[in-house]
C-alpha cells in the first residue's frame, strides 16, 4: 500500500515550510523509503479526521496512520529498524533533549526574526487562523512580536551549544547524520522556506553543518522549493 | 592500587565546588568505584607535572592517568563497562552536546549569577590567579561582569528545553540517572556550594529534578560541604 504524508503548504502547493513535516521527510530519506506528501493547510482540519488529529504531519503507512514527529520517528524506529533514527535506551532519551532545544530555543528566536515573512508565506485562507492562533500564544500582535535584531541575538546565545558540538564531528549525531539533526535542521529549512534572513553568519561552524544537510539525500532540502522562487511572492 | 582523583577546593579543604570534578565523582559513584580524593588549589600547578597537564580534574586509577573530565566518563565507559555513563555511537555523541549545553549556556549565566560569591569562597592563595584568568576571559572585571539580574534571565531562557524534558522523565537519560544527567548536575552543585543564590524556583521541574540530584548515591551533593557551614566565611 502506499506511504502517504500530510505535509503543510503555503501560498504555493509546492512551498512545503512545516519544521515537523521536514523532520519526517527527512526521517524517510534516511530509512531509504518513498513517500507522497499531500499537501494541506491550516484549515483543512476535516481532511486530517480520518486521524483523529487536527495538524500535521500525519503519516499513513499501509494500514497504520500515526500523528506527530517524534512520534513518527519512533515508529519508523520500531517497523525498520535499519539505520536508527532516534536509537533506544539512553540514546533515545537524549534526542528528546533535542527536540525541545529545537522547538523551545531555536524555534521561539527564529519566529522572532521570520514571522512576517512566514505569514507572507502562508495561504490566504490561512492567514487569519495563523494570526489568531499566534497571537495568543505570543500574547501580542504579530507586529509586536517581530524583532529580527532581538531573535537574531537570541538565536545566537541559544546555538552556542550546537556550534560547539560542531567542532567536534561533522554532525550532532557523529560521522553521520541521524534523529537529532533531522530535528534541528527541520527549524532551520522552515525559515529557509520562507525567508531569505540570514540566520548564521558563513563563518559559523553551524553553517557548514547547514550546508551539508543541505545536500543530503540528493540535496532533498537544497531544492525545495522557497518564497524567493515564486514570482512576486516575496515582498 | 589507589583510585585518586585530584579535586579542586576552596578556601576550606572540604569545599570542593569545580563543576568538572563532581562530574567525575558522580561518575565514580554511578560504577560504584571508591576514590579517595586530594584538595588541590588553582595555583599548585607543580603538583599536576607528573599528570601534564595543569587543571583538575585529574585522575589515577592505579597505572593510569587521565585527564579532562569527559575524557576521564569515556575512560570509566571502557574501563568498567558496566552502567554506561555517556554509552557509544549515537548516545556518545548526543552527549557531548550536554557537555558544551552545561559549559557554554549554563555555566556562562551561572557566572554572572555567582561570581563574587566563588571568589569569595576561593582560597586567598588562588584569588588572584583567578582574577586574573577570569577578568582575561570575560574582557572585564569580575565586578562588572557579575550581575544576577542578567545572568538569571539567560539561566531562565538556556533551561528551556532541560525543563520540557524533565516533563517527560525524571532525569535527562530517563528513568534513572546517567552521563547526561551528571554533566549538567556538576554545574549546578558547583553553584550550591558556593552560593545561596536560588538559581530556580522550586515550581520548576529543573527544582524537582535538583532534589532528585541531591538525593542519589546517598546523598553525596546533600552532604557536600557549602559556603554557608562555614562559619563567618560568608559574606
């Protein structure tokens, strides 16, 4: 049966921007396993009823349906065992670690600096359950919440770790790249998507690391496709 | 033979407060291996020629001698395979993010938060050494450098992802305690012993997990001597 991934889209059905979807994609790209991602959009909440969920990415593999990232990567663990993503035991319990630093450190700083280029990439339909939703959680408006310089400096302090751990081997996970740098890269290819922002200097050990997961896969993120390849669309 | 590790104190023989030997004591205590440990000071380079090298921790254990903390969990890996610390592949090198998470976002906050309370509890013999080292370090003076206010907002934002964690599992490498968890930790006990600062509040998951800390191999940062049991010696 075939594999088939939910997968969030903007103004374009082909601008895929969703940090969780980009973990997954690549998550399958390590196991060696094809996928059709269908695109979906915020609101296109019935579509996903079938889940019992109401965001993506859903992964429909066969008979199983699983909601998710982490989760995802821990059922790809389990049903193929090849080339470990997450691995078990205390090596499982560490990429949870990273998880959070993705979605609490990195993510939060990186929003400050993109958010007005993300709504800018967001579907129409969407924009107004985007602005809703985010402005609640942040307790401001989007314009206030925007602080390029702010998220910028954040962002800075908060991949001193990361830029530190990339002295040492090629990629988080070693020699070869594995879970916790899926998880880290998902942030940094959701701002790619949808920004041209600068995140790291080019002199930052964390961009060479960037450009080598760039190319993985067959350059599975290099070519996405971004805001800045749709004409007109970038402002 | 003898097991000694070389084990930084302060202006009390008992005080021992450098964050990179708890690591090693703690990972001691995980194999269950006994250590008597030496008092050494900052400035009593000579007696660490015959290690080549100059800064503790420095273990012997029998013939051997190691140096460097994370070099010194890896040797105690392999030596004593038993209850891994920091395990291999994948689990060694998520470690090592720990490693620079405890050395360059939360030990840098915790700095700013204590700094005149370790100079203070730092021997008269070493305070210079340290001034000297630390003002070369920061690019200022320790007076100026030191400021709770900032150093307890970076610590506030760096636990992030340590605090989500710790809502999953009661210690870092899950059910129970091991490398990651130990790393960390050495950079807290470092700050208790030499400070009553409250580094976090105790509705923080971080607090529960500190006690949980305290607790393990009977007590052995409980006990610790501090600052405060010293009579007149803080100030």
């Amino acid at each position: 049966m075939a594999r088939v991934l939910y997968d969030l889209c903007g103004i374009d059905e082909g601008l895929r921007f969703s940090p969780y979807c980009w973990r997954v994609r690549y998550a399958l790209a390590h196991k060696g396993l094809d996928v059709e991602t269908r695109p979906w959009r915020f609101t296109e909440k019935e579509a996903l009823t079938f889940a019992g969920h109401d965001k993506v990415p859903v992964l429909v593999d066969g008979d199983v349906t699983v909601v998710d990232s982490y989760d995802i990567l821990r059922y790809l663990d389990r049903t193929y065992p090849e080339a470990p993503l997450l691995g078990d035991g205390m090596a499982e319990s560490r990429a949870r670690f990273f998880k959070y630093y993705a979605e609490r450190s990195l993510a939060p700083a990186m929003m400050r600096t993109i958010v007005m280029d993300l709504l800018n990439a967001i579907h129409p339909k969407d924009r107004a359950y985007f602005r809703e939703t985010r402005e609640k959680r942040f307790g401001r408006t989007l314009e206030e919440f925007h602080s390029p310089a702010k998220g910028l400096t954040q962002l800075d302090a908060a991949l001193e770790p990361l830029r530190a751990c990339l002295g040492d081997a090629d990629f988080v996970d070693g020699s070869a790249p594995a879970g916790a740098d899926y998880i880290l890269f998902g942030n940094f290819l959701w701002a790619r998507v949808v920004s041209s922002a600068d995140l790291v200097s080019n002199a930052d050990p964390v961009h060479a690391w960037l450009e080598r997961m760039l190319d993985l896969h067959d350059g599975l993120g290099r070519n996405a496709m971004r805001i800045t390849d749709i004409q007109g669309a970038y402002r």
